[in-house]
C-alpha cells in the first residue's frame, strides 16, 4: 500500500481560505490608515474655518451633530465610524467660552469611547490662556483645563500663539504651537504702504520680545511703551501682600510652639520695609516721529489700552496706527471704541470668529491661517517633521 504524505499538498479548503484571511487583513489596515476631520461646534459662524481646513486638505467635514438640550446640556452624535483612525477635532472658539469647552469635551469623549486610534485637538486659540499664573487665591485654571482635555481623551494638541510659551508643560501629550508672525509680517510687506517708514511698537515692556522678532525679521526699528499708562499683567496683586506688610509683628505670630517649649519666649520678627510700586510718567522708549507705528501683540480684546497707547504714539508724532495680533476677540464694545480711536487699522487671523465685529467696525482686517493649520494635520497623520512649519521662527516669536 502506497504511503500517504501530509506535509507537502494542502486541501482545497485550507488553500481557498488563505487569500481571503490576507486580504482581509489587507483591507482592515488600509482603512485604519485612514483620518477623518471634525467640527465641535454648534454655531455655525465657528465651522468656517473648519470648512476651510477640509477643503485645502481636498477631505469631507466628519458627520456629526453637536447641539443643546432644552436644558443646555450638550450633547455630541457622531454619524460615522471612527474606529481605528485618527481624529482631528477642530474647535474654534466663540464669545461663548465655556460651551465650547463642554463640546471639545464630550465630543473626544465619544471618539474615545468609539475607539478612535489618536484624537488630535485643533485648538487655534486655546482657552483660559491668560489664567496661567496663580493669582491671589485663586487657581491656575490653564493647567485645570489641560488636565481635562488629557481625560476626555485627547492625545494631541495644535494650537497657535499661547499667550505664554510655558503652558505646553501643563500637558502630558504632544503640543504643537504654531505661530501666525509669517502671515502678519506678509501682510505687513503687502497690504501697508511704505512699511520701511515703519517702526514695531511693544505696547508693554513684556511684549518687547515678541516686538523685538518683528522687527529684527523685517529690519525695523522698536520702540517701547512704559508708563502709568500701562497695566501689565505683572502688576496685578498675586495675594503675596497680603496680610498688609508691617516693619515689626511682634507678640503673637499664629505659631503655637509645642508644650515642651512653651517656656521659650518667641522671639519677634522684623521684616524689610517693602517699597510700594510708583509708576513713571508715560515714556515712548525709541522715536516714532514721523513714522508708521506698528503695535504687536497676541491677543487683543480689551482695547482700552491700545486706544491709550495710539492716542500717545499719535502724540509722538506717529502719523498712522496699526496693531497686528493673532487672536482678535474684540469682546464688549471694543468694536465702536476703535472705530473712534486714533487707530488706523486692526489686523488679526481667523482663529476666532470676528465677523459681527467687522460688520461694525471696517478698520478690522483679517488674515487667513487654514494654510498652516491643513498643513500640520497632514503632516501629524504622515508623521512627518513639523520643523518645516517653524522656519525663520524665532525663540521669543
């Protein structure tokens, strides 16, 4: 009887069944190879940017509805799977801060519990940026918030221009903070007229550094603002004078030595008379007389002060006024008091939706950002370099 080999021929079954567990393994990988793009908001004078995002990158809007409950409660349904790609959520952020955090919230918690591989936040302006420093008693509410965005899911950030380079350490994932300065310094080359009259303006003297990568990069000269006229961040009360100082406490001091020691008189505590802060008179800290004042900044929203620093450069002999800056909230009636300042023009991006504001006031101009913004969520999901995206970029930029 002839001996039957089983190791060199597979039956038909185990041969028809081989290419098709491949293939389907093939299949499986292409699709979460994939990305899809979404918007957490529910008004649509947010999506705007979204919408430009997608078509430079030639993708779809994700399907989703985010809206309100009758009791304002927000609630996210996403219309497509996104099981095993990456997610990039792109929220801009209204007048309405605190909605568009919840949206931001409960929509990475659904891509998270539909099993998204990587969430990305798209944050143009990130939220509550200036609440980075402790004041007085109260929190460092940036850092609450990156806590928060890490728990609902979120793996990855971009954002542009943090008000303070230091706050990507409050977060335990990847931040990319992009910059707008090459959009602004175009605008500036393109839109002004004889900009090489021109000088950069730091409107406090903790803007300088950022004034100072402006006007290194178009070869201008700086000029700085100092004076009571001024109110810089760092002047505001932090609660270390608080109790009021005094040169001698003595007798009780709040400190109870163990009964052991009872019988050692405390000994009282003579502290250094602290100086109170006096302001000087108003200084321009460079000429700007018969020149193009240029005021740089991050974030204009209060325009108290900026209205103060042109109607000063105006004095100086400034002969026109323009104020460059990424974030232009333009909240209250900031709109009606540059339109009757000396300010000539107003200049910021589209990170946050300014278009009522524009209706009132025709001295805002805006710059387009998507670019930058499509640009680094193509390269996130290639995982390629983002040093392209920070050319010519300077440290204090």
């Amino acid at each position: 009887m002839p001996i039957r080999r089983f190791g060199g021929h597979k039956s038909p079954v185990s041969h028809s069944q081989t290419p098709k567990l491949s293939y389907g393994y093939r299949k499986m990988n292409i699709s979460r190879s994939g990305y899809r793009v979404f918007s957490a908001n529910s008004t649509t004078a947010c999506t705007e940017l979204a919408k430009k995002i997608t078509e430079r990158l030639g993708v779809e809007l994700g399907k989703s509805v985010v809206y309100q409950e009758p009791n304002t409660e927000t609630r996210v349904d996403v219309k497509e799977s996104v099981r095993g790609q990456d997610i990039f959520i792109i929220q801009t952020i209204p007048r309405d801060v605190n909605t568009a955090i919840m949206e931001l919230l409960v929509m990475a918690y659904a891509l998270k519990t539909s099993c998204a591989k990587n969430i990305i936040g798209v944050i143009p302006y990130f939220p509550y940026s200036k609440q980075c420093k402790m004041r007085k008693r109260g929190s460092v509410v940036c850092k609450l918030l990156a806590s928060m965005l890490a728990k609902a899911g979120l793996t990855h950030i971009i954002t542009m221009d943090l008000h303070q380079k230091e706050i990507q350490g409050f977060f335990n994932f990847p931040v990319d903070n992009l910059r707008a300065s090459p959009f602004l310094i175009q605008y500036i080359q393109e839109e002004i007229p004889d900009y090489r009259n021109a000088i950069i303006v730091a409107k406090t003297p903790s803007a300088a550094k950022r004034a100072q990568s402006y006007a290194e990069r178009l070869r201008l000269g700086l000029a700085v603002m100092h004076g009571e006229a001024n109110h810089s961040e760092s002047d505001m009360a932090d609660g270390r004078q608080s109790p009021p100082l005094s040169r001698t406490t003595t007798g009780h001091t709040g400190l109870e030595l163990p009964s052991s020691n009872r019988h050692v008189p405390f000994p009282g505590i003579e502290l250094p008379m602290m100086m109170a802060k006096e302001k000087p008179p108003i200084t321009v800290v460079g000429d700007v007389g018969g020149r193009i004042a240029i005021i740089i900044d991050d974030i204009i929203d209060d325009v108290e002060d900026f209205v103060a620093t042109a109607e000063i450069l105006k004095e100086r002999g400034a002969y026109k006024i323009y104020i460059m800056a990424t974030h232009g909230l333009l909240s209250a009636d900031a709109p009606r008091l540059i339109e009757e300042s000396a300010i000539d023009e107003v200049v910021v991006t589209n990170t946050v939706p300014h278009e009522v504001q524009k209706l009132q006031c025709p001295k805002i101009k805006t710059v387009d950002v998507s670019m930058i913004l499509a640009e680094a969520i193509r390269r996130i999901h290639n995982g390629e370099s983002m040093a392209y995206l920070f050319r010519n970029i300077a440290v204090d930029d």
